[in-house]
C-alpha cells in the first residue's frame, strides 16, 4: 500500500510540473515582457525570451520565474520616470508625431554578461547592413581587449530588401552575437529611427551602464582615454561631443542635408553635437527615448537629438576631443589624450593605428591640421631627411626573363626610342596608338621606333592572344613577372636594362603609358633644333612628400617610408631621358633598395648619381581639357589621361586650315571641367570656325560668355522639363 501512495503521489507532481511547463510558463514568457501602452499601441519589447533563456543559459522554473520579476519592475521603473519627464515638460500628446516603435528583428545579451557595477560606457555603433569589413576591423582594433576594460558594445542595423544580405546578417549575428536589427529599412533617411531605437534598447537591456557612446562605424575611438575621463569627476552633466550652435539650415534642394521649410521654421538649430560621435548618460538616453515621440521628426539625426536636449532643457557640453574630420594624423596622434573618437578613418587605417607602437614621450597632438603637406614632419621629429636613406650593396635584382622582344632598333643610329607602358589587357589601347600618333613610325623610322612593353597576365588566354599580337604587329616587349601597379619599377628596370644593352643606336629614350597622348613631330623637333634638358625632363616635383591617406593609391606608411621627403622626380606617366643616363641608371640602381613608387624610385637612383632633372612645360600629366588642335601645337608634347576615343578624335582633326596663333596661344575652358562637358562645345565651336565667326582669343571668350553657354543652359533645361 505504501509503494502506490508513492507511486502516487509522483504521479500527481509530475502531472504539475507538466502543467506548469505547458500551460502557465509559455503564457508568462509570450508576454513579450516588459510591454508599455503608448496610447492604443503596443511598444515592441526589446528584450525576449528566446535571449534571456540563451544568455543566461536558464534551466529551472525558479531562474526563469526571478528574471520576469526582475523585468516586471523593471518596466514599472520606466512608467514612472516616463510620468515625471512628462509631467515635467507639460507634454500631453502630439498630433502627427512619429512613434519610434520598430520591431527588434535580431537581438543580443551581451549586457547580461556583466555584472551590473562593472559596465561603465556601453558603445552602440551604427552600421550599415552592406558594411561588414567595418565591423571585422572594428572588432579586430579597439574593441580586441574589450574584456580587460568596463565597456560593452553592440552594432545597429536596420533591415534590407536583399534576402542574401539578410541571411548573411542573420548568420555574422549568430557567429558574434553582437548585432542589433530593427525593422525599418536601414537609410540615411531614418537615422533618426536608429538613434532613437538604439536609446530604448540601451535602457531596456543596459541599465545599470553610467554612459552611453554612440558613433558611426567609420570613427575611431581611443576607449583608454575616454574612459579615464569618463572616470573622473566632472565628465558631463547630460550630453557631449563635438558642440554645433547657431547652426543654420541649409535650404538647397540638391544638398544632402537639405531640411525644408516644413520639416523645420525656425532660422537656426538649437546647439547639438555632431552626429559621427557622441557621448550621454544613460539617463540622458531614457529622457531622449521619452520625448522623442511627442516631437515632429526631423530626418537629420543629431538636429533632433538636440531638439530632444532643449525640450528637456538639458545642456549639450563641448568637448574638442570628439574630432570631426580635420585630415589623417600620424597614427600615434589617435591614441593621444587629445583623441576620444574621430571622424571618417577607413577600415585600413584601423589596422594601422591598432598595431603601430607609441613613443609616449613624443608629442603628437603639437601639429596643425591645415597644413597637409607639413603634417607627418612637424608630428614625427625623428625622421630625417631622404639624404639619410641607406643604399645597400646589390641588394636589388630585378632582372626577369624576356618572353617576347623584337630588334627594331637596328639599322642605324636614331632620334628617340619610345617605351609604351601597356598592360596585357589593354589591347584596345594600343591598337588606337598604332592607328594615330605612331601610325607614321611603324616602320623603320631614321627618327622615331617604339615598343609596348609589360609583363605576364594572371590568364592563360589573354598571355596566348598578347603572342597572336605580337606575329602580327612585331612591337612587344614583354618579361616574366606578374603585371601589377606595385610591380611598375620592376617594369621599369627591365624595360630600361633590355634598352641599355639592345638599344644603343638611340639618343634619347621617352618612357610613357599607353594612356598619354605624344606629339611625336613637336618632340622630334625640339630634340633636334635645341634640346631643354641635360639629364631628365618631364612633369617634374622637386619638393614632393609621401601621402599617409591610407585611402590614397599612393598610401605609404611610415614603416615602408620612415622619410618626410622625396628627391626631385619627373611624374610616372612621361618623361624624357638620354640613352647614357639609363645605363648610369641601370648601374646604381643594384645597390638601392626597391621602392613601390617607379618614378620616386628613378628620382632615388637620379639623386645618388647627383644627376639634374628638369621641368619641361610641355610634359603634362594633368591640366584643364583644350582643343583638339592644341594637342598638335607646340604648347603640349605629352598629355596625360586621353581616352581612345578622343585620342582618334585629336588624331583626325585637321588643324591646317584653322588659325595657327588660336591654337599656339591654347585658352583653357572656364566653364568647364571635363571631356564630356567640353564635347558639345567643340561641336559648336567647330561649326562656328567653318562659318569664319572666331578668329582671336578674344572672340572665343566673348562666344563662350555670351552664345553658346547660354544655349548650352537652354538646352539643358528644356531635356530637363521634358523629362
């Protein structure tokens, strides 16, 4: 009788466990806790049960039971202090007010982690969906000790309309467990929504947090300087950043941060921080996700954050270390204690800062931003000049093979070889070089011969139809190394060793890509009446430092340039030089280590030799656009930057009948930048010449002024209306 009581009395528990767990636990977690009732809607719960269960690893009715406590006060908390601000401020309701209450698509407890006296400033990043490299670099830079530190963080989506995209999100949160995905369409419109919904998440999920740091995925943050001064007393009262006042709307219908006259009356701003970085305290961030539905929304995100501060009567403090963009420092200068966040410093960057080592008795922050050029000298005062870098003893060797070569430059002594940088893909272009300004030198010229020299191509096919181009013109050079914009001095150096021993019959070798423009007769003639220059001449920059954009082409670190300067060089595109320079060239440059830059590079080994380079005004790697019969002029014997296209055009237009001073003068177009903006233009200009309406400089700026761009703007309104 006893073994059935027993076995009784389990079943009778067990049938209440199960009712417990089937009945009365999914009704309590599908409330969704905590929900507040804004009117006759619903806000959508930021914190759920899916996460309280994952995070907390909850396993037992008693934990689950403590938790829906904890948020139940919790939520009650949040009714009152939402009944004080409004009391306070007077505020009832608002007519047409957008209510920031956005479903939370993807979730996290990251804050469930710490314990609620060790989470000093939780950093919510606002990120765009498409950005992943953003957020790896983040992760693998400022956030990599995030462990050691009171911070936590979380990044801010908003959805897309690309379901691959969704599903890779979905997949990186799963991985990092570090987004946060709202339902509104991820937008520069709706950064506003962002801020906003980030706020209500930091306050339902991250209360015990003293601050909150917002910032865009493109900023910089030295979090051991801000939360040293986090730590100190006073930080701020209610919110920081970079303080705008007075502040006015901008009006222009084209500008993207147009605000309309409907959106916004007033002629100024209140004073707010700027958008990219910012800093408040999480009560600041709960009376901001209170206010923010009873006002009219303004799409410009941190104008209606200032909005929220002055209907709070709150105060916004200006804190200069919350940089803007003022131009790329040397990379110590953003670990500095004058550097909290700063703007706009790509993901390249981040690995750089990250990794460099710091001398912490140097002095970074002692520079100016105005002066770009003089930046990295004035911040890094160790470096020395160009003059102290080492040479070595044949240290460099960059001879390759030879895959192709033609002997053109037999039969006799001639004026000027010309070496066509070409790239094995560019079969376009040098099919249009051969069909116009070296069109008359194909042959055996007593003059003027060429090749188009590069090196191997990734693709078996097109190294096969590089061969099949080769048996039909006979006019490529072309090495066995692979054919890369960072392998352009090993191009270089092969291509001028293949001349100082193949080449001996020229005087005068003209090194250019396959992108310039030559007037091969005004060259010719110059070399042969009074030649401008005694060693090398070109587009030449005497007193060129190296770019630290890491954004740049150009980018060169300190550890691969550890220099402020550059020796005199002539510009990559074209120059000119004598044969017997090339061999002094080819001798010095075994003992100077490689450099990316070729034409820095044959400044180098120029410089050793003590060798002048001379700037010659009619090499031009950049100017504003000029007419087709300015390029055959005696004004311009390189161009740099000449499409196909017009390249046939400037080769076709015969300028024999035109006026020879209007075209030796040359007259840039004022009112214009580029090729396609002048081509209507030419057009127009050409017919009028015809009809013998211009005939001096005079004339075609009065006919620019007063005719045709008038008629240009005429035209261009009526397609506009049309359409």
């Amino acid at each position: 009788m006893a073994i059935t009581e027993k076995h009784l009395l389990r079943l009778i528990l067990g049938f209440l466990v199960l009712q417990w767990l089937c009945i009365i636990l999914p009704t309590l977690l599908e409330t969704r806790v905590p929900t507040e009732i804004v009117g006759n809607q619903n806000l959508i719960v930021l914190v759920d049960k899916e996460n309280i269960i994952k995070e907390r690893k909850v396993d037992d009715k008693d934990t689950i039971i403590a938790i829906v406590d904890e948020y139940l006060q919790h939520h009650e908390k949040r009714n009152v202090r939402k009944a004080e601000v409004l009391n306070r401020l007077g505020i009832t309701d608002c007519i047409g007010c957008k209510k920031f209450d956005f479903n939370t698509l993807l979730n996290t407890g990251r804050c469930l982690y710490m314990p609620s006296n060790k989470l000093q400033i939780l950093i919510l990043i606002m990120s765009k969906p498409t950005n992943v490299l953003q957020r790896k670099t983040i992760r693998n830079t400022y956030l990599t000790d995030l462990q050691k530190k009171p911070l936590n963080y979380v990044f801010v989506l908003g959805k897309t309309d690309d379901p691959r995209m969704e599903e890779n999100i979905k997949k990186e949160s799963d991985f990092y467990n570090d987004i946060v995905k709202f339902d509104f369409f991820d937008s520069y419109e709706n950064l506003t929504i962002k801020s906003v919904m980030a706020f209500k998440w930091a306050v339902w999920n991250c209360e015990h947090a003293r601050f909150v740091l917002k910032v865009d995925d493109d900023v910089w943050i030295n979090t051991g300087a801000l939360l040293r001064a986090s730590e100190s007393s006073p930080f701020i009262s209610y919110i920081g950043g970079f303080r705008y006042n007075d502040a006015e709307p901008v009006r222009k219908t084209h500008h993207k941060h147009f605000v309309s006259e409907q959106e916004y009356q007033s002629e100024k701003f209140p004073p707010y921080c700027n958008g990219p970085s910012y800093i408040m305290t999480i009560q600041t961030a709960e009376d901001i996700s209170i206010v923010a539905d009873y006002l009219p929304f303004l799409h410009m995100e941190d104008v209606f954050i200032g909005l929220c501060i002055q209907t709070l009567n709150y105060t916004v403090t200006h804190n200069p270390k919350f940089h803007k963009f003022e131009g790329y420092r040397h990379a110590c200068y953003y670990k500095s204690d004058d550097v909290f966040t700063y703007h706009q410093i790509p993901p390249l960057f981040f690995n750089i800062i990250q990794r460099i080592k710091c001398n912490e008795r140097q002095n970074f922050t002692r520079i100016s931003p105005v002066d770009r050029s003089q930046q990295y000298q004035l911040i890094n005062k160790n470096l020395t000049d160009f003059s102290k870098r080492p040479k070595c003893d044949k240290c460099f060797n960059f001879q390759h093979s030879v895959l192709i070569s033609n002997n053109v430059c037999d039969l006799g002594v001639f004026h000027l070889f010309v070496l066509v940088f070409s790239s094995a893909t560019n079969l376009n272009r040098r099919l249009t070089i051969r069909n116009t300004y070296l069109k008359p030198f194909r042959r055996q010229n007593p003059h003027l011969r060429f090749l188009f020299i590069m090196g191997n191509s990734n693709e078996a096919r097109v190294n096969t139809m590089v061969k099949e181009e080769n048996k039909q013109f006979h006019d490529i050079l072309k090495f066995n190394f692979t054919d890369t914009y960072l392998n352009l001095t090993l191009k270089t150096l092969n291509g001028f060793n293949w001349i100082s021993r193949k080449c001996r019959n020229a005087r005068y070798v003209l090194k250019i890509d396959d992108d310039v423009w030559l007037n091969a007769p005004g060259l010719l003639k110059s070399l042969q009446t009074n030649v401008p220059f005694q060693h090398i001449g070109g587009e030449c920059h005497f007193k060129g430092q190296p770019i630290r954009n890491p954004a740049s082409k150009y980018y060169l670190s300190p550890e691969n340039y550890p220099y402020y300067n550059f020796p005199a060089f002539c510009a990559g595109p074209s120059y000119i030089l004598r044969r017997n320079v090339i061999n002094d060239i080819m001798q010095i440059s075994r003992d100077v280590p490689f450099f990316q830059l070729e034409d820095v590079y044959i400044g180098m080994c120029l410089y050793y030799l003590g060798y002048k380079v001379t700037f010659l005004p009619t090499f031009n790697t950049y100017t504003k656009f000029q007419f087709h019969c300015w390029f055959k002029s005696d004004k311009i014997q390189t161009f740099h930057s000449v499409s196909s296209n017009f390249m046939t055009q400037i080769w076709r237009t015969d300028c024999s009948k035109y006026s020879h001073e209007l075209w030796k003068q040359g007259f840039h177009g004022k009112n214009f930048d580029t090729f396609q903006k002048f081509r209507p233009f030419d057009s127009e200009f050409r017919k009028d010449i015809n009809r013998e309406k211009i005939n001096s400089i005079e004339s075609v700026r009065k006919y620019i002024q007063h005719e045709l761009v008038p008629k240009i703007r005429n035209d261009y309104h009526q397609k506009t209306n049309s359409t």
